[in-house]
C-alpha cells in the first residue's frame, strides 16, 4: 500500500496498487470488498514467479543476493558496510551511509526506531504511529542503530501489533519524553561521538507530528487472514492502519503479502 499524510489535517490516504491501476482505499470504508489471491507470485525484485515469498516479496535467490534483505537490515547496529562485506557496497553506500534520524514514536505505545531522512512520514504510518518525533540525526545506517540499541534499554523497539490494531495507546508527550531520555544515554552517545566523530550525532529540536488513521471501528479481538490459508479475504472494511486492512472478518497485514498477485472486486 502506498500511504500519504496531508499535513494540515494529519489524515492518511490510503492507495492499493492492483494490476496498473491504484484502488483510493479509504473510499472504501464501510463497504463490502473482496481481494482474491490468484495464486501468482512475482518477486519485487527481479520479477521472476516464486512458490513462496522471501523478505516481504522476494525469490529465494535474490533473498540471498540482495543487501536490502540483509540481517542488518533488521539490525543497522551490525551494519558491516565498513568492514567492506556489503553484500551490494554500491546499494550500501545510497541507502546505509547517508544521514539517518532516531525518532520516538507512539505505536502500541512509546518505541524508538530509526529511518532514512525520505522515508518520514511513510516509515512512521507503515508501523501505525499515532504520534512521532525525530530526536537526532546521526550520518549513516550503523550509528542510527548505536544510538537506537541505547535508547532501548530504556523502551521499547518494537511495536506490539495487536495492541496497535486496538489503537488503545494514550496520546504521549513524547517532548517531555525526549527530555528525560536523552540525558540518560548520554554516556552512550558520548562513545559514538568519540569513535566517528563530534559531529557524528546531532540532538534535534523538531515538532512533534500527529497522525490520524482512517478507521471508523477498531477491532476488540484480532483474528488475522492469511492468503497462504485461505484465497480470498472477504468483509467489510472497518478501516487502514498501519499496513493494516481492518475488516469485520478480520485483519490482513498487507505488508506480508507484497509480490502476491491480487483481485479486488466490490
Ligand atoms: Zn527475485
């Protein structure tokens, strides 16, 4: 799904690409819709038919191949990039050493998390962020997640996606919470600044965004569809959060089945 925020009224716009065409999502709220996996797989990557989806759309190979799909991925306090064993150094070098920001997010709750500089807000909407705030900017992928794994051992780093689907989180102060954070990491940064430099790691003082999702009805109990399951996903869409559909039949985390070939019909 592709997802927009428009910055006045905080509201996400929701778009499904099926086939060339891209489906307006949250016209669709309220409504009977039907997606049907045809059974077709194509890898996002190098377009060629998979049993089974690797990394979030991915053949086998270009799984193993890819950097993209690399541990560190997951990880960036492993980024390995400066060792030289990249998988792709060229892809390591556009994507990993470039600027990245740490931010403090309300998800199912306070987490911190990191992204590059382009993918604000989209990374903060994939993961159903109601509120966030970018705290620092640091200069590449390894020490975004440095100062992440520090901040860490205070909160959280993962969402908790039921409870995020609730959407049961109490709206944060995540200013203040800034404010009480960042001194107790301080010797931690102070280690990374030493090692890649003074300028390495830059504290922000940025705005705090809020997001609000299309969802007329959270659900109470999740049950998730799983296209590997069962073909066809049918109900009513109560509403989109996070790379979530939310129907009365159940959630479906989009995410998951990217590359799966899809019928929409309504
Ligand atoms: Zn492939």
């Amino acid at each position: 799904m592709r997802a927009s925020l428009d910055t006045q009224t905080n509201q996400v716009t929701y778009l499904l690409p099926v086939g060339d065409e891209e489906l307006p999502l949250n016209d669709f709220i309220g409504k009977s819709l039907t997606l049907t996996h045809t059974g077709n797989i194509n890898c996002s990557s190098c377009g060629k038919k998979t049993k089974k989806s690797f990394s979030q759309g991915h053949c086998f190979p270009c799984m193993r191949k890819l950097a993209s799909c690399d541990m560190c991925i997951m990880k960036p306090e492993t980024c390995h990039h400066a060792e030289g064993t990249c998988r792709e150094p060229q892809w390591g070098e556009e994507n990993c050493m470039i600027p990245h920001y740490v931010y403090l997010a309300n998800t199912s709750g306070l987490k911190v998390g990191i992204t590059r500089h382009t993918q604000i807000p989209t990374r903060w909407i994939d993961q159903g962020a109601t509120q966030a705030i970018p705290l620092f900017k640091v200069k590449t992928r390894l020490q975004s997640g440095l100062v992440e794994i520090a901040l860490a051992e205070f909160i959280a780093d993962k969402t908790n996606w039921r409870a995020m689907l609730k959407g049961e989180n109490p709206e944060l102060d995540l200013k203040q919470k800034a404010l009480e954070l960042v001194p107790q990491i301080s010797e931690r940064l102070d280690e990374i600044r030493l090692k890649f430099g003074e300028d390495s790691v830059e504290l922000l003082d940025q705005e705090l965004v809020t997001i609000d999702y299309p969802v007329t009805q959270y659900p109470t109990k999740i049950a998730s569809h799983n296209f590997d399951k069962n073909v066809e996903v049918n109900g009513v869409l109560l509403g989109i959060k996070g790379q979530y559909l939310i129907f009365d039949t159940g959630v479906i985390n989009v995410r998951k089945f990217t590359s799966y070939e899809i019928e929409v019909s309504y």
